[in-house]
C-alpha cells in the first residue's frame, strides 16, 4: 500500500546549530498554517525534513507526485523551504521498493534520454547501504528500459530515501521560496506605500524570517479613497506569509498642509518622509518592532540620493533597512510580478508624497537647515496629534507563542499595544 505525501527540506537551518529545533517548528508553524487552506493535511517532523500528509491519505488525495495548486500556494507561503518532493511513502523491505521502483520507472523512467537512483538512509541501520540501494535497483531499471545512467543532471532523479519507518520514493523537486522561517528575525514595521517596491521589500524581509507589521500615510482627501483600499489589498497579500499582520493607517494630510504652509516647496519631500520616519517610530516601539522597512532605492527617484537619505533616516532613532537599495527597478518589478503584488501596484493612485511638490525637488539636503525649517512648526504635536487618530486593521489570527527563554513574543502583545484613536 502506498501512501502519498511531501517531503519539505530546509533552507539554510543548518546554520543555525542549537537553535535548529526552534527554527523547525516556526517552519512546521508556517506550514501547519497554510496547508489547512489546502486540505486536512498534517506535518510530521522528520530528522532533517518536514513531511506533509494527507490525513486521510492512501493515495487517491494527491496525485502521484503531483501537488495541487493550493498546496503549492502553501508551499510557495512558508519561508524556510529550499524545494519539496511529492513522494510515495512504502514499507522499507526492498522487495517493496523494488517493485515500487520499477512500477515508477515505467511511468517515469521509460523513454527519458538519462536517469539516476538518489538513494540515501536516514537510518544507518538499514541493511543495505546507499551504494547497494543505487546500484541494485538503477541496474534492473537499466535492463528494462535500457535508458542510460547519468551522474550529473539526468533527465529524471529517481529518489529513495530510507527512514526509520518507511522508505520515501520521488521523482521530482520543486524549488521552494528559500529564506527563513517567519517568526525567527525579530518584528520590523514596514512603510507601505501604494507603490511597487515597499510590497516587495516587505515580502523580503519576512523572508528572512522577520515578523511584519505595515505602517500607511494617507492623504486623504488629497487622495482618493481607491489609493488607500490598494494598499489594504497589499496588505493582506503580505499577510498570507505569516499568522497575522497589522495595518497602522496614519492620517497624514494635516501634517502635509502645516509643512506646506511652512517650508519651501523643494523641501517639502524630505520633509514629509522625515515625519513619516517620525509617526512610524512611535508605532514601532509601541509594537515592538525593532527596524523601519522601505522601499527606497538608492537614486531611483529624487528624494532617494545619498544625501536625502541620510536627511530621511536622522529623524527616526531606529534602524532603517531598505532592502531594495541596490536593486534596479526593473529587479523590484520582477519580483513583484513574481510574489503577485505588481498588478495591484500598479492600479492609478496618487502618491501623498508628490503633494504640492515643485517640479524640481530638493536632491542635496543638509541636516542644520532641514531642522531650522522643522523649528517653524511644532513637530511634536503633528506626530502625536497624526499618532493618536491612527486606525489599525488586523489580517489573520496572532498566534500565541513562547520563545526557548521563555519570553513571549511581541506578537502576543497585539491589542495592548493598539494605538488610541
Ligand atoms: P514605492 O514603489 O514603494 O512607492 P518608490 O520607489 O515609489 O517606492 P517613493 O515613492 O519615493 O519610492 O517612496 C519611498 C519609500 O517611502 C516607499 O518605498 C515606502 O517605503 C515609503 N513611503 C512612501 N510613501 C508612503 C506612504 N504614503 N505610506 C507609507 N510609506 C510610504
Ligand atoms: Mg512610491
């Protein structure tokens, strides 16, 4: 009897030593998660694998080393994946696996220019070493098919890996999204825009294991009311990483009037970013987040010289990481194509920051004459006044979660942390 299920390997865990097992479980969390909108699947913890079974699985629920559509959705949602088997589970004596091989060789095998046996035991017990296993069972598929053997990137990998309990067979690895599991890497808080790049750098640094939160300065009514459903819509599309994000939408247009009726025009780009940087590190400490996340980009617009940056980044005491620093837009385009924000991004919406803007924006900043600017007006009570009228929309369910110290997780903390308003 065969029962049909998924073998997921790891990206990058072994680096991570003792904190391995903890690392496994915010893997097995994420995909414990996503699959329960894929089916009643359930997740087994192997000794280097995760493996994910149909529950009432013999068969019929997965098509022969196929996955469905929603199951690989999943996949392609749970960090920490390096590439994942569908495979057949069987009994370990090798007359099974035998004629297991072989009933897949006819399928799999058979008029394929190349093939090779990938034997391999996570029990060093088992009878038959990895070398017996190759060479017995490539030599009969041999003789049936006559289709040559091949070492280095054959036409199809026939896998058989022995496990304590069974021996798992595949014929087939699918690249997963790599990264590290979401929940490993601290909490940082996103500046989300309507634009193209902050969805994509949000979705990076959740891949390297960040939990995220996403932070909106809306500029109604100098802004549409589509400008600010686009970036919910964003939003929830970076929710399905993780258990739950939360959505901070700040009230922004009486800040850019007050800066409007104060500074000049040229200015009027920095400064209203250094305010976001402001607004968005009160929100960040108040959540627990330790990092503001952008999605700037080093000369790609004008207020994204060296210069504005450094301006930019004073205001907020927090690191400011911008993992699209360095890309060309076109990188930042593919990758949204590719994670599916682009289309949504993409939609017409106006940009607050391009708010009574000038043509010709300041590209040079300086630090001492920004700040004789910002003395005009009461910076203090725009960010507390913008703070307190802050909205915060929840996506998914926060999970509970203990840490090895024994310290909870920010994430347990969601509702006290809650801006007034
Ligand atoms: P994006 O495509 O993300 O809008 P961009 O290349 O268009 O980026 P800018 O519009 O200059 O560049 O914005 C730079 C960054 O500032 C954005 O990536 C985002 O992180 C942040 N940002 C800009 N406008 C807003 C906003 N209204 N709300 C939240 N964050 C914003
Ligand atoms: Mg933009």
């Amino acid at each position: 009897m065969t029962t049909n299920a998924v073998v997921i390997r790891f990206a990058e865990l072994f680096l991570k030593g003792g904190r391995k097992a903890w690392f496994t479980a915010r893997l097995k969390e994420s995909l414990e998660r996503n699959t329960r909108r894929a089916g009643p699947f359930r997740v087994r913890e192997g000794y280097d694998h995760l493996m994910v079974i149909h529950q009432h699985a013999t068969g019929a629920h997965l098509p022969d080393f196929e996955v469905t559509p929603e199951l690989e959705a999943a996949f392609q949602r749970a960090f920490g994946i390096q590439n994942y088997s569908p495979c057949r589970l069987v009994p370990r004596e090798i007359g099974v696996i035998e004629s297991e091989v072989m009933q897949i060789a006819d399928e799999h095998v058979a008029g394929a220019s190349s093939f090779r046996i990938a034997a391999s035991r996570a029990d060093k017990e088992y009878p038959l070493t990895s070398m017996d296993l190759s060479v017995r069972l490539g030599a009969q598929v041999f003789l049936k098919h006559h289709v040559p053997g091949k070492m280095k990137d054959p036409a199809v990998t026939l896998g058989v890996h022995i496990l304590p309990n069974h021996a798992m067979l595949s014929v087939r690895t699918v690249k997963g999204p790599g990264g590290l599991p979401v929940g490993t890497g601290g909490r940082v808080l996103l500046l989300l825009s309507g634009g193209i790049d902050s969805p994509v750098a949000g979705w990076q640094m959740m891949r390297r294991g960040c939990d995220l939160d996403a932070v909106h300065f809306d500029a109604t009514p100098y802004t549409k009311v589509q400008a600010r459903e686009k970036v919910e819509t964003l939003a929830r599309m970076l929710a399905e990483y993780q258990a739950s994000m939360r959505l901070w939408i700040v009230p922004f247009a009486a800040v850019q009037a007050e800066l409007r009726d104060h500074a000049p025009g040229r200015m009027l780009v920095v400064l209203y970013r250094r305010m976001m940087m402001r607004i968005a590190t009160k929100l960040a400490v108040r959540s627990g987040a330790q990092a503001l996340v952008t999605g700037e980009s080093l000369g790609q617009v004008a207020s994204q010289t060296l210069e504005n940056l450094s301006v930019i980044e004073d205001a907020s005491g927090l690191p400011i990481l911008r993992p699209l620093l360095a890309f060309d837009k076109l990188d930042g385009i593919l990758l949204a194509k590719q994670i599916g924000t682009y289309k949504t991004s993409i939609l017409p919406y106006e940009d607050c920051c391009s708010l009574f803007v000038p043509p010709h924006p300041e590209t040079a900043a300086r630090l001492d004459p920004t700040r004789e600017i910002e003395s005009r007006f009461d910076v203090d009570a725009l960010v507390d006044a913008a703070v307190a009228a802050t909205e915060e929309l929840q996506y998914g369910v926060p999970p509970v979660r203990k840490d090895p110290g024994g310290t909870l997780d920010t994430a347990t903390t969601a509702t006290e942390d809650t801006p007034a308003g």
